[in-house]
C-alpha cells in the first residue's frame, strides 16, 4: 500500500532532529544556492548532514545521463513514499526517453525500440495516446532522438522526471520564499484592523492596533434627518453608503457631497 508521501522523508533523521528540522535545513540550503550562496549552502549541508536532494536524485541524474535505462528504472522502483502512479509515469519518461534514442540510431535500433516498447512502455498502462503515437513512430521515426541530440534530451528527461516524482524528492524552486510569502498574506488577511500600506516586516507577526485607525473629524454629513442606522464604503473606498430612519439612502462622495 502507498504510504502517504508528506511523512516519508528521504533520509533517515538523525539524532535530536525531527522530520520538520531535516525538511527546514533542506529548504533553508535550496534557498541559498538559489541566492548564489554556493559555499554557505554547501557547508550547511555538510555541517547538518542533511543533503539537499537525496541519493536516489543524483543517481537517477547520473543513470539518466549516462543511458543505464535498467538502472534508472531499478532507482524510481527502490522509491518509498511515492505513489504506483508516480512511480508508472517516471518508468513511462524513462522508457520513451530509451525507446526514442533507439529510433535515432536508424535500422539499427528498430527491433530493440520496438522490444522496448511492447515489454517496457505498453505494460505500464500509462498514455494510450502517447504509446499509439510512439507506435506510429517507429515506422514514420517522428520525435526520434539524432545521436547528436541525445545529451540535451537527456536533461529534458530527467527534468522531467523530477517532475513526474513528489516535492521530497526535488525540493520545488522557492519554495522557502513561497511559504514565508504565504504567511505575510495571511497575517495581512486576518488583520482585523488592518491600516497600514507600508510593507510587512518579517521580523515580527504582522498586526494593526485598534488605535491605528483614524479617528479625527474631518466632515459631518448633514443630509439624513433621523437616525442613521448603516454606513458603509464601497471598495475602492471612494464612495459611502448611509441609510436612515428617515427612509433615505444616500451615497456620498469622497468629498462629502452626494452622488447623484
Ligand atoms: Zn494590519
């Protein structure tokens, strides 16, 4: 049975660290060399012993671009924490990625192209459009693979692939700066009396003081003749609504004149 993909991570946890600390230090060390920092993203990895990617990455990076097709295979299959459909559709990348290469070597590589696609990519179920297509191939050798090509193919592949595996495995770009993000907009968002334009500080939780509103008189609108009993603004703030016992709804303008 598939295990759920968030409590399995990639490594094991050392002592005195919880999945959250190893989770954290990996993000902390993507940010960083996504800053430049390449030395300080280096070191924390050294220094924490949490590597950013885990060994299963840089395996399948050297398999992939060295063509060992049986070992990629064999590295997304020794995969925990992923589910079978992850798991078909990085065996479907890896197999095509095989089956369009062979293509490209000509008469050569038909028989086995063919052999790859019956036994390997058809059996994962995975696509019916794309395997009917990559059947079509083998006689028209459409999205053959020229042996000139073949090393920039194979980084398209493995970028997919990573693609294709969960967010453990690859560590999605930004993502420290996405949640930190995440949390500005949501103290912004319940902030009750929010009044302020400035930027948010990281510093510290984000929160407007009551007394931060407003509260010096700057018109008196005359024009009810009882009670008012709702006011309201209009989103843009440039226009207010006021109804009254009087049985009159006015809407006033910025300037305290009514709109007609
Ligand atoms: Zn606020």
């Amino acid at each position: 049975m598939d295990q759920p993909e968030s409590s399995l991570p990639h490594a094991a946890v050392q002592k005195g660290q919880t999945p959250r600390h190893e989770e954290l230090v990996r993000l902390i060390a993507q940010s960083l060399y996504s800053l430049g920092y390449r030395k300080a993203a280096a070191t924390l990895e050294a220094e924490s012993g949490v590597p950013l990617y885990p060994p299963e990455h840089d395996r399948l990076l050297l398999d992939v671009m060295s063509g060992r097709w049986d070992a990629c295979a064999a590295t997304i299959d020794s995969l925990t924490g992923i589910t079978e459909r992850n798991r078909a559709v990085a065996e479907f990348l890896v197999w095509r990625g095989h089956f369009l290469e062979l293509l490209g070597t000509g008469d050569a590589g038909l028989r086995l192209a063919t052999e790859v696609l019956s036994r390997r990519i058809a059996p994962l179920a995975i696509d019916r459009r794309c395997v009917h297509w990559l059947a079509r191939a083998v006689v028209t050798s459409e999205g053959a693979v020229a042996p000139e090509a073949v090393a920039e193919c194979r980084i398209g592949l493995f970028l997919d692939l990573v693609e294709a595996l969960p967010p453990w495995f690859r560590v999605p770009s930004g993502r420290l700066e996405h949640l930190v993000e995440t949390a500005v907009i949501q103290q912004v968002a319940s902030c009750i009396y929010h009044n302020l334009p400035d930027e948010v500080t990281l510093f510290e939780d984000h929160k407007c003081h009551e007394e931060q509103i407003p509260s010096d008189c700057r018109q008196i609108l005359c024009a009810h003749k009882n009670e008012v009993w709702f006011v309201r603004f209009s989103n843009d703030g440039n226009y207010l609504a006021s109804s009254s016992s009087d049985c009159t709804a006015i809407i006033w303008k910025e300037d305290g004149t009514i709109f007609n």
